[in-house]
C-alpha cells in the first residue's frame, strides 16, 4: 500500500508540474464530414462493384468483436486499431 501511495503522489506531482500546452480543438465541420463518410461507407457496401472492398476495409480497422450477455441480450463491443 506504500507503495502505490508513494507513486501516486509522484504521478500528482509529476501532474502538476507538466505543461498543459494549447487544448487539442476539434474542426467545426467534423460532424458533417463524419456524417457524409458514414453515408460514403454506407454506400460503398451496398453497392455489388465495391462491396467487397469496402468490407475489407472495415476488417482491416478492427481488431477485436465481442458479445457480451446482458440482460439476456448480446451487447457488441468492437475494438478498433
């Protein structure tokens, strides 16, 4: 328990003395831009010629798909790179 003590208070000091530099500011269109590649992505797997593409895609940015029970439902949990 010392331990961790001891290296909580490091990580408090450590906190307090970091430079917090400029806040990290998300682009104002980023709703619509998300929105309009959702709606790309979405077209994309329902379109035959680029499907199959597209599906690959999407694998490629996973890296983990759970089913968890709750409730007596399966809840989806996705890991993404």
């Amino acid at each position: 328990m010392d331990t961790l003590e001891a290296h909580k208070a490091e990580l408090v000091e450590e906190l307090a003395n970091c430079d917090q530099g400029a806040p990290v500011l998300l682009h104002p269109n980023l709703a619509a831009v998300y929105k309009d590649q959702v709606a790309n992505l979405s077209n994309a797997l329902g379109d035959e010629s680029t499907k199959t593409e597209a599906s690959s895609i999407i694998r490629s940015l996973l890296t983990e798909i759970r089913l968890i029970p709750e409730g007596g439902k399966l809840a989806i949990e996705v890991t993404v790179r």
